[in-house]
C-alpha cells in the first residue's frame, strides 16, 4: 500500500480505494490489533509522502511524467494506470463481501430457525405454536387442536434420571412426528406437554390422528441404557374450532378434554363435546 501509494500519487483513487479496502477487508480476515499496528504506520507513511510533495521534497507519482501528459485526468496511461490498481481491489473486495453476505444470510435463517425449535426435541415451540395459530384463526381455516401428556412422566425421571427422559421426550416427539399429516403442526407446549395443530380437520378426523399416535406411543420402544423397557404412553385431549371463536379457548377446551381423560384413567382420546355430555349427564 505505502509503496504503490507512492509510485501513483498518495492521494489518488486508487491509493484511496486500496487503503479503505485493506481496512475493510483486514478488519474481517485478522484481529484489529493486527489490522491497526499494520494500519497506523501506514497512515503515517502515506501522509508524510503527501506532505513531502507538497513542500516539493518528493516527486509525486514518479510512476507518471506529468510534463508529458497535457491532461493527466483524461491521459490513457493516466486511466489505465488507475485501473491496473483500482481493478483487483474493488474484485477482492467484492468477491469476499458477496461470500460474507451469502454467509450472514444462511446464519440468520439458521438462528431464526433455532428461535422457532424446542432445543431438546427439535420440534416447534409455544412461540412459534402461538404463531401458526394466530396464522390459521386470521385465514380462518377450521383446524382442530390435541393437547397429550405423558403418563407418569415424573416416574421416569424418578427411575432411570432426567437424561434418560430427555432421551424419553426425544423419542415421543419423532414418534409422533412420524404418525402426522404433511399438513399438521407438532410442538411442545411445556414439559412432558405436547401439542398437534390439524389444519382443516374436524373433530372427528382429529380423533382418528390422536388414537393413532395414542397406539403409536404405547407401541414404542423405549429402553433405558441398561436395556430395561420403559413403558409409555399418553392422554389427549382434542376441541376443534367449531366449538370456539378464539384460538386460544380451544386450548382450554383441548386442556379440560385432557384433564378429564387424566381424572379417568390416563391413556385415552377424548373431545371435549365428549367431556361436556358427560359432564350433563
């Protein structure tokens, strides 16, 4: 930089352009302390060159004979020269900052991604949940909403430890992930808690889909790392959008099916058009 500084003028365009683009392009490769203990006494160089030229002590851009050239800005040599110096910076630096910019894109949509996920079972969270509901009331699609716990949860903790119901939920969330529509929406609501947004089903059409995972889950095999069985199996509980304006009612509606089937045995798929005429009878 202080050498061909030098040679074409220490204030040129090119000069300019290369001295910005080694700071831009230093600043992401190095540490700035390597970048600044290069960068000050360059600084310092390329001022003393221009200062120097000024007072008459150095020839300025010795590259180029002025005498020769009638109008240096439009001179041929004078452009091409500028552009022999211009070229391969402005390249490099377009090149790495394009590679930068490919990169910072892929990471945001990497780190929204994460933001959207549970961190342990990989499906999607109450905050990411609470959005496609919200998605699916304002395009006023019908859906139906199945809450599930698992039964006893607390047992497996208590027996084989928490990384082995880690390992449990882990599990259950593919189970249940395997045993759903394209269409469909798995999330973990808290806990041992899941929750299945079904787009365009009814109530009985959710009912089908949560006995199938209820089978499902009660088949899976789950062992711990002695190889010892763990049963599994959970309660659900199932409202639809036809029972309930607000989105978020049909949770409650979904959450009292759940409880009933809890206060009734656990293991079972029940609605809550079902709780409540058994709750009139």
């Amino acid at each position: 930089l202080c050498h061909d500084g030098y040679l074409i003028g220490s204030i040129s365009p090119a000069t300019m352009v290369g001295y910005v683009g080694t700071i831009g392009v230093g600043l992401v490769l190095f540490d700035r302390k390597i970048v600044y203990s290069a960068l000050i006494p360059a600084t310092i160089i390329l001022t003393a060159c221009t200062y120097l030229s000024m007072k008459g002590a150095l020839l300025y851009a010795p590259l180029f004979n002025f005498k020769a050239m009638e109008h240096a800005q439009t001179n041929p040599f004078w452009l091409g020269s500028m552009a022999f110096f211009i070229m391969p910076i402005l390249l490099a630096c377009f090149i790495l900052f394009e590679i930068l910019l490919t990169q910072w894109r892929q990471r945001e949509t990497y780190i929204q991604r994460l933001s959207q996920l549970d961190p342990l079972t990989n499906v999607l969270n109450r905050r990411s949940l609470n959005t496609h509901l919200e998605s699916m009331h304002q395009q006023q699609v019908d859906y139906a909403i199945v809450l599930l716990d698992i039964d006893h949860f607390k047992k497996i903790n208590d027996i084989y430890g928490h990384h082995q119901g880690d390992q449990v939920l882990i599990e259950i969330a593919q189970c249940l992930s395997e045993n759903l529509r394209n269409e469909d929406i798995i999330g973990r609501f808290g806990g041992e808690e899941f929750i299945l947004l079904l787009p365009h089903t009814d109530i009985i059409q959710a009912e089908k889909i949560a006995e199938r995972c209820r089978q499902a889950l009660q088949e899976l095999p789950v062992c711990s790392t002695q190889n010892n069985p763990i049963h599994i199996s959970a309660s659900f509980g199932i409202s639809s959008s036809a029972f309930a304006q607000d989105p978020y009612l049909v949770i409650r509606q979904a959450d009292q099916a759940l409880y009933a089937v809890k206060a009734s045995g656990r293991n079972q798929v029940r609605t809550f058009h079902q709780t409540e005429a058994i709750q009139t009878l």
